[in-house]
C-alpha cells in the first residue's frame, strides 16, 4: 500500500469516526429533547390526575355515594373534564360502574386493573384509544380507577417523533457530508508536509549522492595509482576536497532546517547597531566583489539600534549577499539600503544581475529549489540558502519578499519590528 493510498484509508477512517461521534451526539441530544417535550405534552393530564389524588376522600366519597345510593349520575357534579373516566370497583376489582363524559361506556368493561399499583400515574391503550390513569382505595375498600384521555397529545407526540426522525437522518446526511470536508481539511496539511517532506528526502539525497560520486571516484582513482606523488594527484585531491566543503555545508544547512522545522532553535537577542554590522559584512565582500569586477552601493540609513539575534541577523545578510554576487555579472552593482518606516528596520539588497522569473519567485523559499538547477550548482548552490533566510526572518517576527528591480536585477525587502 502505498502512501496516497494509506492518506486515503485514514481519510475515510476519519470521516467515519466523525459521523458516528456526531451521531451519538444528536441522537443522545434528540432522545432528550424527545423526553422533556413528552413530559411537558402530559403534564395538563397527569396535573388533573394528582389533583384528583389530592382531594382524596371528598371527590371518591361522593362517586361511591351516587353509585351505591343508585342516583342520577351528574358528571358536572365530580368534574367538568369531559376527557375524565371514572371506574368504580369492588373488593375484589369488578366493575360496580362508570362515570363518563361520553359515549363509550362499552370499551371499559375489560379494562386491565391492578390494585397493586395505587396512586401512580400509567399509561393504557384501550381499543385504539390511549388514556392516562391512576388507581385509588376509598376508605370504604373499594377501588376508583381514574382514566383521562390523551389521543391528542399522543398524535402531537408521534408528530413530534416523525420530525424529529426526519431531522436526524437529515442530520446524518449533513454529518457525513462535514465530515468528509472537515477530515479533508484536517488531512490537508499532513499531506503536504508529506509530500514536502518526501521531496525533501529525494531532493536531499540526490545533492549527497553527486559528491559522495565523486569523491568515490577520485579515492578510486588514487588507490589504483598508489606509487604516485601526491602533485601529480592534485587535481583529484583538489576536487575531492572541494566535494567534502560541499558536503559539510549541505549537512549543516540541513541540521538548521531541522532545528527550524523542530521548533527547537531560540534566538540570542540582543541590541546592536544595525547599519554597522552591515557595513563590516559588506567590508568583507568587497574585496571579493572587486576581484569580479561588480560594485557594492551602500546607503544606509536607519542608524538606530534593534533588538535581534545579531549571528542570525548576520547569517541573513550573508546569504542574500552571496545570492545576489552569484546572478551578477561583471560590472553589475549590488546596493545595499537601510531605513526606517511604519516603525519597522527595513533592509534592502538591490542588484542588477540576471533577474528572477515571476514563476520562480513563488517558490523562492522552498527547499532545494533552483530556477536552473544545472547553472546553480556550478556555483555552489544547493538550493537552501533563502528557506534558511526565510525562517530566519519568521523566527524574528519579520517579513521578506523577493521583487524585480526596476531594471534587470533582483530586489529583496527584508522587514523587522522594532
């Protein structure tokens, strides 16, 4: 299984284990929801019930007097409900008689009755119709068995549970649909740390690869010709010397870009004077630059202290300078500006050697990248230079962009906040 195809497989996993925590969520939220608008639908009923209850001896008394005296049965008399049934049993739970405010004595010859359970609330379906009731014993020792009527509030109910089912599947296709957006986004970037690291590996293992050739080659070269003088293998101790100062700066610059990407590397900060820290650096250079006839242009003009790692700060200005001496050509200038504006120590590095292309300024600062990869190596470049000045100047908080200058060159604009 390859990578592509394990970030595929984690991305339904993920989606997956989304749509069922979420599921359970609604559904717990749903199953309460349902619980409380059920309780509240019947509270009117069961109210009626408990108040029935309460009254206790006064109301049953006068249902077993109109019925053991034989009178006219009044329902206004005992309540005004019309929703109420009241069922008067014996000792031994038969029906003596009904009180009702309809029509239906009938069905409540076989009502279920048990004298065991007494004064709580239950629910019982009789023929069709759903009724709230509760049991109570008189005094006497008979039983009353209230009933009220609740069809309506179980049509609401069975209303309300439809909804509320349709809202959950709907929910459920809703929460499939954000899962899947939101294990994509979350995946996002691991793939492309993946990628990127995985092209860093290649990319890093193709510049080991051609010095580690070649020095092979030349120590080779030399143990076949083990009774030579060593000048007359210069030229093969040279390159492979040359090959090794390759390698050890490749190494160390990759160390860096670990250290960045760990989060391990602090900054030294200390105060120090901007413009003449650069202005030693640029002494330096200029010896070099004259040798290949380009021309330093100093205009500094910040003269300010600021407070930053002053090796960082030095490393940044000795990449972009050795950058800009690399794609110059003879009599080219390399002028090198400083000022203060909106509160931030702007530097910049202007040169008017072989420009840089609108596309490569979008990859500028990826690692090993190169324009010309093939003209960049015969000048010793390998591509990681500007991500190390890159994350040097993110470590300090500031801003660095690469433009074209006015004329043929390169112009780059390094911010720090003050």
């Amino acid at each position: 299984m390859n990578e592509e195809e394990k970030v595929k497989k984690h991305l339904i996993k993920n989606m997956f284990l989304n749509l069922i925590t979420f599921s359970i969520i609604f559904y717990v939220l749903g199953m309460i929801i349902y619980s409380q608008f059920n309780h509240s639908l019947y509270i009117s009923a069961d109210s009626e019930l408990k108040k029935l209850i309460s009254q206790g001896n006064n109301t049953f008394g006068e249902i077993e007097r109109i019925y053991l005296n034989k009178k006219e049965i009044v329902v206004e008399k005992i309540n005004s409900n019309p929703r109420l049934v009241f069922i008067i049993r014996n000792k031994d739970e038969k029906i003596i008689g009904e009180i009702l405010n309809n029509n239906l004595n009938n069905i409540f010859n076989n009502v279920e009755f048990d004298k065991n359970r007494l004064n709580t609330i239950y629910e019982i379906n009789i023929e069709g119709y759903s009724y709230r009731g509760i049991n109570y014993k008189t005094e006497s020792g008979l039983y009353n068995q209230v009933l009220i009527n609740v069809d309506s509030e179980k049509v609401i109910a069975q209303k309300f549970a439809t909804n509320l089912t349709i809202a959950f599947v709907g929910s459920i296709i809703v929460i499939l649909i954000a899962s899947y957006i939101l294990s994509k986004k979350t995946l996002k970037p691991i793939i492309q740390s993946w990628k990127k690291q995985n092209q860093f590996v290649q990319d890093a293992s193709h510049e080991l690869r051609t010095p580690l050739a070649i020095i092979k080659a030349k120590q080779e070269n030399l143990l076949e010709k083990p009774e030579t003088k060593i000048i007359d293998n210069i030229e093969d101790i040279n390159a492979t010397l040359q090959e090794t100062e390759r390698l050890t700066k490749l190494i160390k610059e990759l160390m860096e870009l670990a250290k960045n990407d760990s989060k391990e590397q602090k900054l030294n900060k200390e105060k120090f004077m901007f413009d003449t820290e650069i202005k030693t650096i640029i002494d330096l250079y200029r010896e070099v630059a004259e040798t290949e006839s380009k021309k330093f242009i100093l205009n500094l003009g910040y003269n300010e202290e600021i407070n930053a790692d002053l090796n960082k700060i030095k490393e940044l200005i000795i990449i972009l300078l050795d950058n800009s001496l690399k794609y110059t050509e003879e009599n080219d200038t390399i002028e090198v500006k400083t000022y203060k504006k909106d509160n931030k120590c702007v530097l910049e590095v202007i040169d008017t050697g072989i420009g840089i292309s609108k596309e490569a300024m979008e990859h500028i600062f990826e690692r090993f990248y190169r324009e010309e990869k093939s003209r960049e190596r015969s000048k010793g470049g390998m591509g990681l230079g500007l991500s190390i000045a890159h994350n040097i100047v993110e470590l300090h908080k500031g801003s660095i962009k690469f433009d074209k200058n006015r004329e043929d060159g390169t112009r780059v604009i390094v911010k720090f906040p003050t």
